[in-house]
C-alpha cells in the first residue's frame, strides 16, 4: 500500500509544471502581457475590464479570493488604483504581493511620467504625485515594461526562467516590428489637433504627435460640467479640431454634445485589451486605436 502511495506521489512531482504562478492584474493591458510572457505557466485574472473606470471600482470579494491567492500582483501603480488597491491588499492578509515584495508589480515605475504636477493639490482633481498615470497608451512604454514583468516572472519562478526569457524575446521581436509599423500608418496623424474627455491619452498623443488643445474634464476625474463644455465650443470656434477622444469606459454624452455641436468626430478608443471588438490583445489595441484615429482624421 505505502509503494503505491509513493509511486502516486512521485508521478504526480514528475508532472510538467505547468500554471506555476497566479497573477493578479489591476488592469487587462498588464494580464494580456503577462499572458504573452508567461503562457501556460500563468494563470491570470484581470481585476478591471475596459468598460470600466480603473481608478474607482468595487472589490467584489472574488477578487478579495484571487488577491489572497495571487503569486504576483501586476498593476499601473502612479496612484492609479489608490481608490481600492490599498484596501484589497489590507484584505488579502497576502504577503507575497504587499507593496516592496517581489510579488508586487508596478509598471509606471519603470517608464517616465508625464504630467508631473509642479505643485500637489486635491482641490485640483485627481491629479497624481508621479505623473500621469496612463503609460499603456504608448506601446513604447509597453515594451519597457515588458522586460521588467519577464525578469520578476523569472525571479518569482527561476525554474521557468528559459521559458520566459524565450517569451519574451519572441514577443519584443514581434511588439518592435509592430511599432514600426503603427508608426508608419499613423504618419499623417502628426500635429492634428484634438480635444480628450479625460487626460487619458498623453502618452499616446505624444508617441504620434496629436495635439492636445482641450479636455473635456474641467479638472482630472471631475465630470464635464455645461459650463465647461460651453466654454470648449467656443474655445474650438477659434481653435478647430478635427475629434474629440474618449476611452472606450466612459460615459459618452459630454463627447457626443461637443462632436455634434463643433462638427468633429466623437473617437472611442478601446484604451486597454478588451476595449473594442478588435482590441482582443496587445497587439489588436493599438491596431484598433491607430485605424480609428485614421479614420476621424481623414
Ligand atoms: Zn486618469
């Protein structure tokens, strides 16, 4: 009896490791890369959707479930999640994945920010200490990531190292070719002027050389008021632009009244993996977001 049960338990060590690491994802774009770089041997959960606002949601307790369980938590960080992250960890009772831990992932902290606010006041919405915090909006930023989030994978699981340093060297490839490619389409895009709803996009207007002349939120995270909104119509009687930008969670009215009035086109952009029918991953995002933007230039 006790063979059998030995010979049990060493054939189930000699299974291929495989899922070896749960990640936690705050937001889809960071689990679609973590999926690119782990494979098989992740298993991830995205704690947000594109359809719905990152910087405020509920923790639903099967999230509290995969926070306690997670390996690896992978999140935007630059005060981004600061509205329910904290909270979900307190709640965890995890230790591998509390800030400072191997188990705690913060993209932002790997590329530079934009926006840096000279000085820090509330009363000036939600504007964040370390800068902007929507870097995934610039696939550049995504590559630089890319490389931090395949070195802590590996040092969280160094038997799997060679696997994710294959991973990664196939996607960086594939993400280089592709952003040469995004550039040379979105080439006529250079210097278009367009309004966002929220400051979602500077990253992106910066890598293709949108200009921003107006914002639709009279500060970060406050809803536009029709006193605002007025006050940008009149602003692009002067200043005309060719579209208005918003991501694909936010409500559409604002955008939709501006569009109509100024004669411009309301963009939907999918923001993250997830944001549109063609957004399914990575790759399909920004795809999706280039092919758009071309569209309301023409
Ligand atoms: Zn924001």
């Amino acid at each position: 009896m006790l063979k059998i049960i030995v010979t049990l338990m060493l054939g189930a060590f000699s299974l291929p490791a495989l899922a070896s690491l749960n990640i936690l994802a705050c937001e889809p774009e960071w689990g679609a890369l973590a999926s690119e770089l782990g494979g098989d041997r992740v298993t991830v959960y995205n704690a947000t959707s594109a359809m719905q606002d990152p910087h405020h949601i509920q923790a639903r307790p099967s999230l509290l479930a995969r926070a306690r369980n997670a390996d690896l938590l992978a999140c935007t960080g630059a005060e981004l999640e600061t509205g329910w992250l904290p909270i979900l960890l307190r709640q965890s009772g995890n230790a591998k994945i509390q800030p400072g831990k191997a188990g705690y992932f913060e993209a932002a902290s790997y590329v530079p920010k934009l926006e840096i606010p000279v000085r820090l006041d509330r009363a000036e919405g939600d504007v964040h200490a370390t800068g902007n915090p929507h870097i995934q909006t610039d696939p550049r930023n995504i590559a630089v990531v890319a490389d931090a989030l395949a070195k802590r994978l590996s040092q969280l699981d160094p038997a799997n190292t060679a696997h994710y340093q294959a991973r990664h060297k196939a996607f960086a490839d594939k993400w280089q070719a592709a952003i040469q490619r995004w550039e040379k389409q979105a080439a006529p895009l250079k210097g278009i002027p367009v309004v966002v709803q929220h400051k979602a996009f500077p990253y992106l207007s910066r890598w293709l050389g949108l200009r921003e002349v107006a914002a639709l939120e009279p500060k970060p995270g406050v809803e536009p008021s029709s006193s605002h909104l007025s006050e940008v119509l009149a602003q692009l009687a002067r200043q005309p632009v060719k579209m208005v930008l918003r991501a694909a969670y936010q409500d559409g009215r604002s955008s939709e009244w501006l569009a109509e009035r100024a004669k411009i086109h309301a963009v939907t952009l999918p923001f993250t993996v997830g944001g549109s029918e063609r957004a399914q991953d990575l790759f399909g995002l920004f795809d999706d977001t280039i092919q758009k933007l071309l569209t309301a230039a023409q």
